[in-house]
C-alpha cells in the first residue's frame, strides 16, 4: 500500500508512523511525511499583496498546498487580482476573504501562518499583531524602520511563542549554502580578513513628477499609517516608496541588509561593536528621491570588519558581480552574488558556479510576471525551512532574532551618517553607549492615532 492508500483506508498518524518505522531507511522520515498528509491544510493569510508578498505566497503554495483563506491591501484593485489568482492556484479553488484593514483580517484568529509584504515601514505593526493572534508569521525584511520597533518585534515573537522567518533568503539559496560549505566551513579560504559588501544598481528613483491625487483605489491615509504624511506622487505606489526615508532606510536598509546577513551568517558573526557611515545626495540632487545616491558603512565585529558601498550612478567595479560580496582569506578569495559565486586560489584554477534555477520542476515560474526567477529556489527553500520549524517549534534559519541583527545594524549606519560620528552599540542594553543624542533617535515619531511599539508593550 502507499500512503494514500493508508490515509484512505483510515489508519491514524500514529499507527502510520508505528507502520513505516519498522520498514527499513523510513524510520527517521515517517513522522514528518505522515503528519503533513494527515492534518488538514495549514491556513494562511497575506498583509501587503504587491510584488514580494505575492511571490512569498506563490513559493508556499509550491511547497505545501496550504489554504490562503484571507487576504489584505490597502490598494483594492491590488488586492482583487492577487484574490483572483490565488484561487487558480490553491487546491480548493476558493477565493480568499478580502479585507483592506489587517486588523479585521486578524481578528478572525483562524490563521495558522500569515504573511507580510507590506512596504517597510508598516512591517513591526503587522508582524506584532499577527503573533498576538496567535499565527506564526513570515515578514519581509527589514524587520523594522526604526531600532526600537525590531526589538519590539523580537520580543513579540517571544512572548507569544511564535516561530517567525525573515525574508532574508540568501540563507537558503541553494548555490551560497555550496559556497559557505565548500570555502569558509571547511576552511580552505583560510583566515578572513577582510569583507566587502556593495551594490552598483541604478536603483534610485529619477525626476519629479510633482504631487498627485492619490488614485481612488488607493487608501492613502491607510497606506500611510503610523509614517509621516507625505504628498502623494506618482512615484510612491506601488514599489517606488524606497525613494523615501519616510517608509524605509533607503539602500543600506534594502540591499545591505541582504548582504550583510549573508556574511552573518556564512561566517557565525553575532553583533557588530561599532558602525560608522558616510554619504549623502552627491550626483542626483534633482531627483524627489531623499535617500542617499552613494554611501560607505563600515561594521566592525570582533573577526573582522565588514565594508558596504553603494552608488546609484556610475559603473560597476566588477559587471559580473554589481550586488554581492568579496570574502579575503589568507589562502584565497570569495565572490558571491544571488547569481553566481566565484573561488579564486592564490595562484591557482577559480572555481565558478552558477545559480541554481528550478523552472522545469515548477514550471509557473517562467510565466509568473515580475517573478525574479534565480531567487525563487531560495524562497521555496526558506518556505521549507520555515515550516518545518513551525512543525517542529523551533528556530528557522532566518529566526527574527537574526534579522533583529541585520536591520538594526543597517539602522545604525544610516544614524551614523546622520549624526557624522561612529556608533558603539551595546548590544547586552539595546543601545548605543554613551550616545543620548543617538539614543533619543532609536524609536521615530509616529504619527496619531498609531501607537509606536516597545517591547514592554507587545
């Protein structure tokens, strides 16, 4: 018999597992295999239905035919088709409930997982209520705008016990797993010294359009929620809100956070002791974008210290590698990117690997519009990491601790840049030592009726 004969036939999990653990080479399997057919579909909702929130979306129901029984966007029309295609997609064929509120779709408490893809600066709020009703939660990151929200959201997740991944999928992607495997656990790098992160991308909005009627689709009061009220252009929805510091960190807290946990990660760093950063508009003044067009960050762990660049204008160093980072070890040098890594020996033959697609096995992805398909392995990846500590109430590789980390670090670049002098964090108080100016600016101002969360208060 297989197992759906099993299940159809009417033996328990239990007696399913009792069964297959005396097969030989099934023993350590069953348990989790079973108990996945046995139970009914997890149910999921989604807060933010734009680019990302969709993407994580589809690679879960790639992974587990979950039930996405509710949705929610502050865009009507965004929020519609996501609703309409969602159900093409999932097994029942249902349509989710719909909702422009988040809170109202919360407080159904029915969900077994939800997911946030809302723009950066309503993250904390969304994450925070969705573990108090009782959901474990997947959230892009970073996983907060300001210090005092990511600690907030940490000890959230804590209180209530509930497993949340940050969307920092470099650390299930498939080809830099290889690399962390191949260059850095075993050693052969040697000694790293020294670790350059960066990203060349022209990435920065461009011109200005002028202030706009918000479209009537659109809940822009809503949308803006506990940020300051800016004029609406043409620029801000949907994607192009990461112009504005208003709504996020500009690109140290969208890319550098990316790399900068990579490097956490492919090396077992915990928290830097000092960040330093300089920057600013130097190119592109003309532009309503206010977020830097080039800015250096330096973070110093104990190790060793990791330097970030961006610049919006201008060439790239190195075309095969705009985004991605330089490992210097003693012994050879890494490149790595969400497309390729390369090994270079001292004075030996490199090594070259690239990223890993999976478009034959999961076909949708070729079509699926707006889909970055190298970085679709990783997210299938990370949706399965993020289940099975869900199954297993554990920590996932992308625990909200780690990302806590990662954006607070990002955070403190941007302070540092704006205060013009290096930052010591303390990381034992959650605070940067000696610095009450800088300290008086971990938490911003939200704007009423928005309440800012502290993680007294969560």
């Amino acid at each position: 018999m297989d197992r759906r004969q099993f299940l159809k036939h009417g033996l328990s999990t239990s007696a399913m597992g009792l069964t297959f653990a005396a097969l030989p080479g099934l023993g350590q399997l069953s348990s989790h295999v079973f108990a996945a057919d046995a139970r009914k579909p997890r149910r999921v909702g989604v807060i933010g239905c734009g680019w990302y929130g969709k993407c994580d979306l589809f690679r879960l129901l790639q992974v587990e035919p979950v039930e996405v029984v509710s949705m929610c966007d502050v865009d009507s029309q965004m929020l519609s088709k996501a609703a309409e295609i969602v159900a093409t997609k999932q097994v029942s064929k249902k349509t989710p409930r719909q909702y422009s509120d988040y809170r109202k779709l919360l407080a159904e408490k029915d969900l077994d997982i939800a997911i946030i893809g809302t723009p950066d600066h309503w993250h904390a709020l969304c994450m925070i209520a969705a573990v108090q009703a009782g959901a474990d939660v997947y959230v892009q990151k970073p996983t907060g705008v300001d210090i005092v929200e990511s600690q907030a959201m940490l000890a959230a997740a804590r209180k209530h016990g509930r497993v949340v991944q940050v969307g920092t999928q470099r650390r299930s992607t498939p080809h830099l797993k290889e690399a962390k495997e191949l260059f850095l656990d075993s050693g052969q790098i040697g000694k790293i010294g020294h670790v350059e992160i960066y990203c060349y991308y022209h990435m920065r909005a461009r011109g200005n359009p002028g202030v706009a009627q918000a479209p009537a689709h659109l809940d822009y009061e809503m949308w803006t929620g506990p940020a300051p009220m800016r004029p609406f252009t043409p620029i801000t929805h949907p994607r192009g809100w990461r112009a504005f510091m208003e709504y996020g960190n500009g690109i140290v807290g969208d890319m550098c956070v990316h790399m900068l946990d990579t490097v956490r990660w492919m090396t077992n760093l915990g928290w830097p002791t000092r960040v330093s950063s300089q920057g600013g508009i130097f190119v592109d003044k003309e532009s309503i974008s206010n977020i830097s067009d080039t800015q250096s960050a330096s973070f110093d762990f104990p190790q060793f210290t990791v330097q970030w660049q961006h610049r919006t204008w201008g060439s790239t160093p190195d075309p095969a590698y705009p985004w991605g980072i330089t490992y210097y070890g003693e012994n050879g040098t890494l490149k790595c990117s969400v497309n390729s890594y390369d090994y270079y020996t001292n004075g030996g033959q490199p090594i070259h690997k690239d990223v890993t697609y999976e478009l034959e096995q999961f076909p949708d992805d070729k079509t699926e519009p707006d889909l970055e398909k190298h970085v679709a392995p990783a997210i299938r990846a990370h949706m399965k990491d993020f289940l099975k500590a869900i199954d297993e109430r554990g920590k996932p590789i992308a625990d909200i601790e780690q990302g806590h980390i990662s954006s607070t670090s990002c955070i403190l670049a941007n302070l540092s840049m704006e205060l013009g002098r290096s930052l010591v964090w303390d990381a034992t108080k959650g605070c940067v030592a000696n610095d009450a100016e800088a300290n008086a600016k971990l938490a911003r101002k939200y704007r009423e009726p928005w309440i800012h969360p502290t993680p007294d208060n969560v």
